[in-house]
C-alpha cells in the first residue's frame, strides 16, 4: 500500500488539492509531466544495459584484435608494383655449359659454343679450313656421352663456303650436311670430325648418330682421335 512519502502519491495528491475548479484534463497534463520529470526509483534495466554493455565491449575487442592481425599480415604481403600488378616471376636457370672453346682438329680450326644436353642443345660452332678461305656454320642440336666417355656434339651446317669438292673430306662441310665433332676428354683433349656423306643426307640428330654408328662404334684411343691445338671447356 502506497503513502504519502511515495512520490507518485504526492504529485497526484498535489493536483488533486488543486483548485477544483481548474480543467480536470489541464491538470491531468500537468501531472503527468511532473511525474516524467521527477526522479523515479532505481529498477532492473540498468542490470542489463551493463550485461549488454560487456557484450557489445567483447565484441569490439575481439573485432579490434582481426583489424590489428589483418594490418600486420598485410606488412608482411610481396610487394608487387600495387593491387592488380604482375606477379613475381622466378626466373628460370640457364642451361648448362657442354662445351665452349677455340681449338683446331685435323685442319679445321672451330669456335664452338653450345648447352643444353641429348636433344635438347643449343649453340653453334664457326669452322674454317686451314687449306682454303672458306667458311662455314654448323647449327648444334644435339649431344651425347658414350658408354667410352667420349662426348659426340652434332648438327647440321646451316651456311658453307668451303669447297664440297676438295679431296679432302675435312675440308668438305657443304650445306646441309651433318656434322660431329667427337672429344675424347683427358689431360690431353683429342678430337675428330665426322661429316655426313652425299649419299646418306640426314634431316636430323637421331639419323645422324644412327649413320655414325653405321660405321662402327669409335674407341678412345682409335687412331684418328688426334691431340686437338687450343683448349675446350666442358660442362659438368
């Protein structure tokens, strides 16, 4: 039961004391706005406003803490010219070193620089004969390693000058024909040429070991595979 220290009763007690003749709904107005404006007694909403407030306050921690890991990941990103530029390219390993030298073998004296492996090999050698001014240029495609050791390095000559009739088949190297030179590696390099005859053309590196082999399997050591003048490199 209500009394009159409760201040609800005595807001209302005070417009009822009122002037009776006063507008009932004036005073009704009245009232209700003192009691708007009047202190109330504490209730239960301000519990839960501050469990409210915790979880909102999680929540912005935990929403402070991704930004925070999102902008030290970035730090960490490649740079890479800006948003929307071109990745990073690993370049690619250069090929490997078969053979590069100056040297002479036989009257034909050659600058020979190729890499790569089997048939996968690139690289040209620039020969001239000793007995004439001819030039010519082999294109190297190809090269292998006997079971010998020798290391045969081949391929087809793209541009001649040199005499295809000379007696001589070291100073024959028309166009279009194929040609090897075989190293016998050592202390002491030694070397021969193998050139393809008219009468068995070749087109390709495959043909021209098959017609090398034609011939007969060369030793180290054979005659022919004379001490080269000058010096070669080989690759590993």
């Amino acid at each position: 039961m209500t009394t009159d220290r409760d201040p609800r009763t005595r807001i209302v007690l005070s417009w009822l004391r009122e002037e009776a003749h006063e507008n009932p709904e004036r005073m009704l107005l009245r009232a209700l706005d003192e009691v708007d404006a009047t202190p109330q007694r504490r209730s239960w909403w301000p519990a839960w406003r501050s469990d409210s407030m915790n979880i909102y306050a999680k929540l912005i921690v935990a929403a402070a803490a991704v930004l925070a890991v999102a902008v030290i990941g970035y730090q960490f990103l490649p740079r890479s010219g800006g948003v929307g530029g071109e990745p990073t390219v690993t370049p690619s390993p250069s090929p490997s070193l078969l053979a590069r030298g100056s040297f002479s073998a036989h009257g034909i004296d050659a600058e020979l620089d190729a890499t790569g492996s089997g048939a996968d090999v690139a690289g040209s050698m620039s020969l001239s004969a000793s007995a004439s001014s001819g030039n010519a240029t082999v294109d190297v495609e190809c090269a292998r390693t006997t079971a010998d050791g020798l290391i045969e390095i081949g391929g087809l000559v793209t541009d001649s000058t040199i005499d295809p009739n000379a007696n001589d088949w070291s100073e024959g190297f028309p166009k279009g024909r194929g040609v090897i030179i075989i190293f016998e590696p050592g202390t002491v390099v030694k070397g021969v040429w193998w050139v393809s005859s008219a009468d068995q053309p070749v087109a390709s590196c495959a043909e021209m070991f098959e017609s090398l082999d034609s011939g007969g399997e060369i030793k180290p050591g054979e005659p022919g595979l004379n001490p080269i003048r000058g010096t070669v490199e080989f690759g590993p």
